[in-house]
C-alpha cells in the first residue's frame, strides 16, 4: 500500500489503516529527518442512513505512537451550522464517542467534523454524508376541497434528492374516520433511484396515476364527495421500521331545501357542511353578500353543519374558517320565484284547501248516511225479533 517517487523521495501510503500511525524516519548518510503520522478512523452509525427521528452516533478512534493529543471537536451539519453533541464517551484521548438526536430530512447532505489540537498542532476536517429518508413535507397537511371539485393529493419523497441507494418500500392507505384502512397501492424504490408501483387495488371511486420517473405518490379524486374524506396516509418502510405522512381531506357542501327559486311569502333552509370529524378550531360560517349582523350564523365548535332560514332572495356565502383564516367559501343564490310562480302557489294552497273542506264535508255527510243505515237495520232486527216471538199488533176496534 505505499510507494515511493524516486525523484521527490515522497512516500505515498494508500487506504490507511489506524494501525499505520506512528514515526516516520527519511534517513539520507548520516542525516535523517522524521515525521509524526496520527490517523483518525471515523465510524457512523447506521452506514449513514436514518428514518427521522433516528439518532446519528459517531465514534472517532486516534492513533499516534508516542503522543496522544487531546482533541476539540466541533460539528458541521449539512447548512454548515454549528451542531452541538451529546458527548458519550471521553475518558481516552484515543476514543471520541458523539449523538447527534432526533434527525430530520433536512439534515440530510455532507457534514463535517472538525478536529483540532495545540499540542501537537493539528486541525483536521473529515467530512462524511448523512441520508434521511423521508417526506419533504414533514407536517400533517389538511386539505379542503368542494364538492364536485378534482384534488390531486400528493407525497413528495426525497430519496432521489440525497441519493439515496438502500431499497425500501412503501403503501397508500385511505382511512374514514375509525373505519378499517383502505389499501390503495403498493410500491418500491429500486438502487438506481425509480419508483414503482407493485400493487394496485381496485378503487372505483378514486384514481391512482402511473408512476414516472419520479419521487412523487399520487392519488386523483374526481367530482368529490363527502364520501371521499378522510386520512390519506403515505407509509416507507426501511429496515424494518417506517415512516408516514398523513393528509387529512375536509369536504364542504351547500345545499337548500326545498330547492329552486323562492317564492313569495315562502321560507327556505339554506344547510352548509362538511364533513366530520373536523379539527375543534375548525368552524363554518354563514353570511349574505351586503347584509347585516344579524344575517349570519356560526357553528358550534365541533359541529359538521350550520343552517339559516331564508325569507328573501339575494346572494348567501358559507365560510369554513380555521381559527381565525378563511380556508374554503362556497356560495349559495336564492332567486326570488316569477310573479306567476307565487301565484300558482298561492292558488295551491287555496285549491288544497278547498280540497281538504269539500272531503270534510263529504266525510260528514257520509257519516250521517251511515248512521241513518244503522239505526234502520236495528229496527229492522227488532221487528225480526218481535215476529219470532210471535207477538202481534193490535188495532184498535
């Protein structure tokens, strides 16, 4: 492993070892020159490739042959910030043991480690990669979306970003509320950096993209429903633990009843709602375009809908507010009826009533009639009865 340039006298010792460390003499007649060699061996923990929330250890092993300096050492994280370990082990001067805690795949990218020494003078980086698999959005994402409305939701992983080569897999679950998951589709990262599908399941009311060459899980949901909501959640398995990512879809309606143009004199429901269960700083609100105060209604917290009685026409919007930010607003116009229309539902009305007096009265005289019939089959029966026993009228002479 090493050689020497016979016109510059350098020896060149490749892939040291911590078992090369020690005093080098360059002997030329009777004088002679020496060198110090001290190597370092740097060791990561997991080969450099973490979960979030895994711990980074490394262990630093030094060797000289006849001092043993003492060593700061500071930390570089991949934004060439200053990271502050947890020293494990320090009791040697030929044994550095560190923990990095709770990485993130924001950490992922070159770190360095530097070393430095007064005596003997010595300051040494050694840079070394760190690989965190995992979701580029790493918080929970709660999408609204409308009824009738497409959503695309998506998972953008980061493995092709820091070059990550271990194979790992992954699964689409779709959950509604504490009903069972919904497995939506299987897959994997080859070495070469591509996503594949591996399993598809039969949804008919969802649609799963092909997957390209890319980092991207995708699931596409047409004209969407308040069936459709729920916990979409993207789960990566590595080394026999996981990871997930969950995006929670929130669906909004509005609706009236009855439905149509208002008439005069007539009431309408207007209903706003999503669906449940929704966040407890999550809130709907109903409001009319240019109206007043007291033309609005909010929900309860936790409550999935919220109703107004409407009396007029005009323009009505339902807000579904999260805290104090309007995340979704739906519309609803009430026309006001042609003048035609209240007057055929006005003569409805009337002609129903007259409707329900002449079956009033038909009822009553047919209970009269009814009456009369029994009463003379009672006579009927009694003058029966009279001749059975034989009894007989007699007249006056």
């Amino acid at each position: 492993r090493s050689e020497i340039n016979q016109n510059s006298k350098y020896l060149k010792v490749s892939n040291l070892r911590i078992s090369d460390a020690g005093t080098y003499i360059c002997e030329c007649g009777s004088d002679s020159d020496s060198i110090s060699l001290h190597v370092v061996k740097l060791t990561i923990s997991s080969n450099g490739h973490f979960l979030p929330g895994d711990d980074l250890e490394l262990t630093l092993m030094h060797n000289s042959h006849n001092s043993q300096p003492r060593f700061s050492i500071t930390l570089f994280n991949s934004h060439n910030s200053i990271v502050t370990p947890d020293v494990l082990q320090n009791e040697v001067p030929q044994k550095y043991v560190l923990k990095v805690k709770q990485l993130q795949p924001t950490d992922s990218g070159t770190w360095i480690c530097n070393m430095r020494s007064d005596s003997p003078s010595i300051s040494e980086n050694i840079s070394f990669n760190v690989k965190v698999l995992g979701f580029e959005k790493t918080l929970l994402e709660r999408i609204y979306a409308a009824v009738d409305s497409t959503v695309t939701l998506s998972w953008h992983l980061n493995f092709q970003k820091i070059g990550w080569k271990e194979f790992f897999t992954g699964q689409l679950n779709w959950k509604q509320g504490n009903a069972i998951n919904h497995e939506l589709l299987d897959f994997n990262a080859t070495a070469d950096g591509e996503l594949r599908e591996t399993k598809k399941r039969s949804q008919a009311l969802l649609e799963i993209p092909e997957m390209k060459r890319d980092s991207t899980v995708k699931v596409k949901i047409p004209k969407i429903q308040l069936r459709h909501s729920g916990e979409y959640t993207c789960q990566l398995l590595y080394n026999r633990r996981y990871i997930q990512s969950k995006t929670e879809l929130v669906v909004m309606r509005v609706s009236a009843n009855p439905p149509g143009p208002l008439p005069k004199g007539a009431e309408m429901t207007l209903l706003c709602q999503v669906s449940s269960p929704i966040p407890p700083n999550v809130h709907l609100l109903w409001e009319r375009v240019n109206g007043t105060k007291m033309d609005s209604k909010k929900s309860k917290q936790s409550e999935t809908e919220v109703e107004v009685k409407v009396t007029a026409a005009g323009m009505w919007n339902c807000h579904l507010m999260e805290d104090n930010n309007m995340k979704l607003s739906l519309n609803y116009t009430v026309e006001e009826a042609p003048a035609w229309m209240s007057y055929t539902v006005i003569g409805v009305i009337i002609g129903a009533g007259v409707l329900m007096f002449v079956l009033a009265c038909l009822g009553i005289m047919a209970g009269m009639s009814w009456q009369r019939r029994r009463q003379w089959a009672k006579r009927m029966a009694r003058a029966r009865q009279y001749l059975l026993e034989k009894k007989t009228c007699q007249c006056q002479q």
